[in-house]
C-alpha cells in the first residue's frame, strides 16, 4: 500500500466525516426551527379556544334557558332564528338547537347546524354531554363532543363548571385541528342577573392541540384568563404554551377589552401579537 494511497482515503474519509457533520448540524438546525412557535400558530391555539368558547356560551345561554322555563319565565338568550326542540327524558332532557342554514347569534356569530344537549340532573347538580350535526361557527365546522358538570356553588360561593373538549375543528381554510382537554369556568359576576351581558368567567385548565402535520402544541392556563360576555376577547390571563421541547407564554393584558396579546419566548424575547376578530363571513 502506497503512501499515497493512504494520504488519498484519509482525505476520502474526511470528508465524507465533513459532510456527516454538516448534514447532522442542517437537521439540528432544522429541528430547532420547527420546534420555534410562530405568531401564526399562537393565533391558532387562540383560535380553537375562542370557537370552542362560543359554544359554551350557547350551551350556558341554553342552561339559562332551561332555569328560567321550569320556573314558568319564558325570557330566551337564544337568538330567534334557532328552532328549540325538548324531548324529556326519565332523569333530565335531550335538547336540540337547530340553527338551520345559518343563524347568527347575538355576539355576531354566524352558527348553522345542530348541537344536540343531553341534561341529567342529580341532587343539586346537573350534568350535561352534547353532540353535534353538520355544525359550524363562522364556517368552521365542529365534530365530536363537549360533556360539562355544574356545581351551583363553589368554595367560593360562585356557580362553577367543569368543561371536557373533544373535539375536530376544521377551520374554513381547510386546516384541521383536534383540541382535547378540561376546563374549568367560575361565573364571577352576573349570577345574580337574567341578562348574560354582564356575565364574567375566570377559566383555568389545560388542553393540547393537533395540526394536520401532527404536529402538538399543549397550553396550560397559569393564570386564571378572565373572559367578559359584553368583549369578544380575552381580557386579561395567562397561558403557557409548549410546542415540542419549547415553552412560551402568551399574555393577554391587564384587562383592557382589546385585541392585543404578548408572547414571550424562552430568552425571554416579547412579541406583541394582534388577536383575530372572527368576523361573520
């Protein structure tokens, strides 16, 4: 074996080690950039939470309903173009709420579709699990099921109630997103009126969503988000959102009802973001 030969392979070798090294740093690289949370996806996760948000508030406004109607008070939150149906059961309701083709709600949502309620009524609780038929928000459709237990008083003395998503939300864009989790709504203010225009929540929970990449991102609420019926956002709270081995923190202000949000990654970089205003199409 010359050594020539020797010197020729050694090059050979080291190279080929160069490129290994560089293709290893490329696909870190490449990691880290996925694993960087973009604006638009913070948007997203808000997104999921707002959609989901507006059929709590149906399905409280149907709550109310629902009080109010065995107390022989006919007063409805339901906007008048939905069709209510009652089919009693042996301990609670199915109720259906068809909103048709398309009804918009009192917030300026446009709902079509079904969600079907179904209440059971123990002690001094209730129960409830709800379905939905070809429905949609706006145009972004919503498959598979919420269930939610009220308590009329919590330690506080509030009227408190435990939220189970499950749900696929195929937004009008064609983007899929499967959102799971629990959340947990104290009423604050407003219990003690008919009108829900002053209704105030505090939401604490967690939950963890899927992009049509299955790609994860979990957010876990750190401080309690306060949510005003009379504001179409979030008005103040706090959630820490986690996007593989990356965790960041989303702020939505000192309670102003507005449309801006920070995000805060882990160098402690902060990014003003703008909230959407899921407007009727």
């Amino acid at each position: 074996m010359t050594l020539r030969f020797v010197k020729r392979n050694l090059c050979y070798l080291a190279f080929l080690g160069l490129l290994v090294f560089t293709s290893c740093e490329s696909n870190s690289n490449e990691e880290l950039l996925n694993n960087d949370l973009t604006t638009e996806e913070a948007l997203k996760v808000v997104l999921a939470d707002d959609i989901s948000s507006d059929v709590d508030d149906v399905i409280e406004d149907d709550s109310v309903e629902s009080e109010l109607a065995s107390r022989g008070t006919t007063t409805s939150n339901h906007p008048s173009c939905l069709e209510r149906t009652v089919e009693n059961t042996t301990n609670g309701k199915i109720v259906t709420l068809d909103f048709g083709a398309g009804c918009e709600g009192k917030k300026g949502r446009v709902f079509a579709g079904k969600i079907i309620i179904e209440y059971v009524r123990e002690n001094d609780s209730f129960s409830k699990t709800v379905s939905f038929e070809n429905f949609s928000v706006n145009g972004n459709a919503i498959e598979g099921g919420m269930s939610a237990t009220k308590v009329k008083e919590n330690a506080s003395g509030n009227p408190e109630r435990t939220h189970s998503v499950d749900i696929t939300i195929t937004l009008d864009t064609g983007e899929v997103i499967v959102k799971k989790g629990e959340k947990v709504k104290e009423k604050i203010a407003g219990a003690d009126t008919k009108d829900r225009g002053d209704d105030v929540f505090l939401i604490s929970g967690f939950w963890e969503s899927v992009n049509k990449n299955g790609e994860t991102k979990k957010a876990q609420i750190t401080t309690s988000l306060r949510r005003e019926y009379a504001c179409k956002y979030i008005v103040s709270g706090v959630i820490e959102l986690t996007k593989g081995t990356s965790k960041y923190v989303l702020d939505f202000g000192d309670g102003s009802c507005d449309n801006l949000a920070t995000i805060t990654d882990e160098a402690g970089t902060v990014k003003e973001i703008t909230l959407k205003d899921r407007k009727r199409k």
